[in-house]
C-alpha cells in the first residue's frame, strides 16, 4: 500500500480529532476550575480569621452548644472556599464531619506541644486585629465552663478542590458533550458523505449504467476513501470495456461467419450435382470448415487471454523469443526470408510462457507472410532500466498510416493484409495485444523506411 501523509489518511484523521478534541476540553477545562479556584480564595480577601474566632466566641458564650453550631452552618454556606470545624474535649466535631486529613496534623502539634504559655499565646488572637494565620487553631469557650477547639481550613488547601462541585463537574461534562459532539459529526460526515456517494455510483452501475463513475471531488481525495473512489471508477472503466469488447466481437464474428457458411452452402449445393467437380467441391467444403475451426479457434482463445489471472511465473524473455524463433525459421525458409536474431543474456521477466510465446509468434509469423522473398525478418530484444523492448521489423509492404492504430483491433484487416495470400480473419495481432497487455506491457506499430513494418513489444523486467 502506498504511503500516506498523516493528515491524508482517515486513521490519522481519526486520532488528530480525538486529541485535538481532548486537548482543547484538558485546556479550557483547566482554565474554568483554576478561574472558579481563585474566585472562591480571593473570596477570602474580606474575611479575617481574628474576627471570626471573636464572633464564634460570643456566639459560644451567649448561646451555647446550639448556637455555635448554628452558626457554623450558616458560615459554610456562605463561605464554600472556607471550611470551619470545631472539636469538643474528645475530639469530635460538634456537626458529626469527619475531619481532612491535613488537619490531624495540625491537632498532633497542637497536642504535642508542652509550654502553656506558648499554647496560650498561640491560640489567642492579635489583641489589635491584624490578620492572623488561617492555621492556627483557636479555643472557644462555653457557658458550663467546658472548652472547644476550632480550626479553620480555607479552600481545602488546594486550588483543585473545586472539581469534588456538583456544579463544577456538571459544567465540564457539558462542556466536554459541546466540544465532542460537533467534532464527532464532522468525522463522521466526512466518512459517511462519501461512502453515500460511492453507494449511488454501485447501485447505478449495479442497475447497468456502466459509465457511473464517482464524483471528481471524491475520486480527488488522497485518503483510503479517494483510493476506493478511483478504484471504482478503475473497475466501472474495465466492466464497461469488456462489455464493449464482448458486443463488438461478437458482432464481428457474426460477420466473419457469413462469408464462410455462404461459401459452404454454395460448395454443398454444387456438390449434389454429383458431376465431375464434385471432388473439387468436397474439397472446398473441407477448406471452409477448417477455416470455421480456426476462426472459432482463435475467438476462444482470445476471449481467454482477457480472463486469465494477472502473470506470476519468473521466465527468460530471451529463451522464450530464441524458441519461437527456431519454430519460424523452419517455416521462413521455405519462403526464402531470412530471420535475423541473436540471443542476449538472460533477460527475466514476469509472465505466463504460453501467452507470451503465443504473442510473439502471431507477431513474427505476421511478418513471415507478408516478406518478399529473399528478404530478412530482424528480431531484436533491448533491454532498458525498466522495460525489455522486442522490436520485430520485416521488408514488407506496410500499413496504411491510417490504418495503425487499428491493426491490433479483432478481425481488423488492411486493403493490402486482406488480398495476401494464407491471411487469417485479422486475429492475430488482436491476440498478440491482448497476451501483452496481460503482462501490463504495450505493443505498437509504425511503418519503417524505405518498406516494411515494425512492431515493438515491451514487457516490465522483473524487479
């Protein structure tokens, strides 16, 4: 598989969209709590701890147990950044809380300290009520004469203790819902428009509309998606193609097959007559069937290299071409040509050594008909850094410069090819293309001065 750019593949689309959306709820996330944070602590700012420890002592005094605790509900609720305990002789907290860990060291100090003037002095607040210690633990007195411990734990130490909020957590879930969904439906979209589309084009070309083909904007993409689109439009092309060859061959074979069955029935009425040609007649009929037989022959075997699996065995080119060689040169002498070949290296290639034999004897044998006597046939195979090129060049009389670009079309003949004599239905160089083309190589033609033609084969080297 080719290799894609990150952003040009959907997988890296996909994981992109995941974190970008990550990192952006991580980020913006964290702005809100640590906004919501330092709103909650400067909240602070207006409270003094000297103040509340005189407030909650007049409160103790005038009203108690009660009172005390009345009034530490009322601060919680109107202080959420600030946290108010107060701890009787046994270390309860008079509204039943279990205390934060961090203040059970403060109170293993606060207990393990010896000097009571040092206690008394730590726990008393500045007589001129400048701002004292959040942490310092302060003692509260009651009417019957018993003793409280009240500490104060503002914003619960840390900044992040927003998030244990309702409110706050219900935020960031909202938040996080807002930033994803639009994210996910423009991933999603940008999966499932295509495959709508590329659906459309299956069940037009399913419905025999076999120029259906994706929109140039899908097909232009270069992520997987535009992969499948080109690909598809690769096999709308192929399917219709095919089709297009099947009716044209068809059509052609009806038309080759009325001059030969017109022939045969003209042989066989003349033979009825039981005269002295009827020998000559019966012969003729043999001549006919047999070139049905060939006709038929090559039809098939055309229509086989079309649906042949793509090549797979590692050959020599060059031993292939040296043994069609030596088949032609039995048949070229007798016509007095010439076949000049010599055989290389080794040349591999990938290819299937029928087809490939077949290919180049249709070429070669094509070449053999139409050399004048006491000519040369030259065979030569140049190998480039890519491709083997095999050039086939005879001292025929040539083709039409009109007529090039169809030679290799089924049943196709020349005004010159069709008068020679032992000329086929026009279905050998149509085999030839079709073997060649197989091997994913081209085969062309031009005429070549002062006479002839010359046809060239190229095949990929193996790599």
């Amino acid at each position: 598989m080719p290799w894609l750019l990150p952003t040009r593949s959907l997988f890296w689309r996909a994981f992109l969209t995941f974190w970008g959306a990550m990192a952006i709820i991580l980020v913006c996330g964290m702005l809100f709590t640590a906004t919501v944070a330092w709103y909650r602590i400067n909240s602070l700012d207006g409270l003094n701890p000297a103040s509340l420890t005189h407030d909650a002592r007049q409160v103790a005094r005038n009203h108690g147990m009660k009172g005390l605790e009345r009034w530490v509900e009322a601060m919680d609720r109107r202080y959420s950044a600030l946290k108010i305990y107060v701890l009787d002789a046994r270390d309860t907290e008079i509204l039943g809380r279990t205390l934060p860990a961090r203040t059970h060291d403060w109170l293993a100090a606060y207990r393990a300290a010896t000097d009571r003037s040092t206690q008394a002095d730590y726990l008393q607040p500045d007589p001129a009520g400048e701002r004292v210690s959040w942490w310092q633990p302060q003692r509260l007195d009651l009417p019957d004469g018993s003793q409280l411990l009240m500490l104060f734990l503002p914003f619960d130490s840390s900044h992040w203790e927003v998030l244990g909020l309702s409110p706050v957590a219900l935020a960031l879930l909202l938040f996080a819902l807002a930033v994803t969904a639009p994210l996910c439906w423009a991933l999603t979209r940008h999966v499932t428009a295509p495959l709508t589309q590329l659906r459309q084009a299956t069940h037009a070309l399913a419905a025999g509309r076999l120029d259906a083909q994706t929109p140039p904007k899908l097909a232009g993409r270069k992520d997987e998606l535009g992969l499948l689109a080109r690909d598809f439009n690769a096999m709308a092309d192929r399917l219709k193609a095919l089709v297009d060859t099947r009716e044209q061959l068809l059509h052609n074979i009806a038309h080759e097959l009325r001059s030969p069955l017109a022939r045969l029935r003209l042989a066989a009425e003349l033979a009825r007559r039981k005269d002295e040609r009827q020998d000559m007649q019966l012969d003729r009929i043999e001549r006919e069937c047999e070139r049905l037989d060939t006709l038929v022959g090559n039809t098939l075997r055309l229509a086989r290299l079309g649906a042949q699996p793509e090549p797979s065995d590692t050959l020599d080119l060059a031993g292939v071409v040296s043994a069609v060689v030596d088949d032609a040169r039995y048949e070229a002498g007798e016509q007095q040509v010439r076949i000049l070949w010599d055989s290389p290296a080794p040349v591999p290639v990938t290819g299937d050594r029928d087809s490939l034999a077949s290919a180049i004897e249709n070429v070669l044998r094509n070449a053999v008909r139409f050399a004048p006597a006491h000519s040369a046939i030259r065979v030569r195979l140049l190998v480039g850094a890519r491709d083997a090129c095999l050039e086939i060049e005879d001292r025929g009389p040539g083709v039409p410069p009109a007529d090039l670009e169809s030679l290799f079309e089924p049943f196709f003949r020349t005004a010159s090819g069709s008068k020679a004599p032992g000329s086929g239905a026009g279905l050998g160089l149509s085999i030839a293309q079709a073997a060649i083309a197989a091997h994913k190589g081209r085969i062309s033609a031009r005429n070549v001065s002062p006479q002839g033609l010359s046809v060239r084969m190229e095949l990929p080297l193996l790599v």
